[in-house]
C-alpha cells in the first residue's frame, strides 16, 4: 500500500466550498459582533466616566438630557440623586450612583471578556477559512490537497 491519497470526489469538493462559504458567513457574524460588543464597551465607559466626572464637578453643574432625535433638555442633577439603570428586559433599578459606577464596571469587564473569547473563536475561524481556501486552491490546479480540516464548528455552544 502507497500512502498516496485518493484525489477528492467532486462531492467533497462541493462540501468544502459550502463549508467555506458558511466558515465566512460565520465570520462575518462574529466580526459584527465583535463590533457591536466595541461599541458597548464604549458607551459603558463614557457612562463610568460620566457619573465619576459628576462626583468631581463643581456644585450644581448644568448638563444636557438627551431625550432622543438628537434633542437635548438643561438640567442640574443634585448630588446625591439616585441613578437609574437598565438591568435587562425593560426593566429600571434606582440605585446609589456609587452602586451604579460598580455595576457599570462589571459589565465592562465582562464585555471585555467576550470581545477577548470572540477574537480568539475569530482567529480559529480566519486559520480554517486559509487552510480551506488553501487547499480548495491547490485541488483547482491539479496539486494533492493540503491537510485535512477538522468537521466541527467554531464557538459551539
């Protein structure tokens, strides 16, 4: 027995392009949402550092409310006032601004950990999308494959 392999039916040349073609659908995806969680930690920054910046501001600083359309109300927050927060489902909690900050920070370091474990799935997925398109390259003119590509998905749940 030769350890030559037998060259790929086109059926599995098919597979391999629908296999490449949903490994970048796939990708895409999580490059979108990469995305989406850099714009979250964003806005979560910006309402960290706003309600710290409060603590640190002359007394009764003016601000502007916005409230939608890019419109924009004066107010003056007292001190002390409670903050509202978004905790999911609709749903608004008053509590301490110092509790707020905390919370806030939380969810920043958790996002942080899923932008880290996305890019991590992302740079699994873009190594599969070369060694596929490698190897799809290769069979199109004539040469033997390259390596064999393991059959599961990326980020799985």
């Amino acid at each position: 027995m030769s350890g030559r392999r037998e060259p790929p039916t086109e059926q599995q040349v098919q597979e391999d392009l629908v296999r490449l073609d949903a490994y970048r659908n796939q990708l895409n995806a999580m490059v979108q949402q990469f995305q989406y969680l850099s714009a979250s930690k964003s806005d979560h920054v910006r309402a960290q550092e706003t309600l710290e910046g409060m603590e640190r501001a002359k007394a009764n600083p003016e601000v502007l409310v916005p409230v939608g359309a890019d419109a924009f109300v004066r107010g003056i927050p007292e001190r002390d006032a409670k903050v509202f927060l978004g905790v999911g489902s609709g749903v608004v909690v008053e509590l301490d601004r110092g509790k707020v900050v905390e919370l806030i920070a939380q969810r920043a370091e958790r996002i942080d950990q899923a932008a880290t474990d996305l890019e991590g799935q992302i740079r699994t997925l873009e190594e599969r999308i070369q060694l596929l398109s490698r190897r799809l390259e290769a069979l199109s003119q004539g040469a033997a494959p390259a390596e064999e590509l393991p059959m599961t998905d990326v980020g799985g749940d």
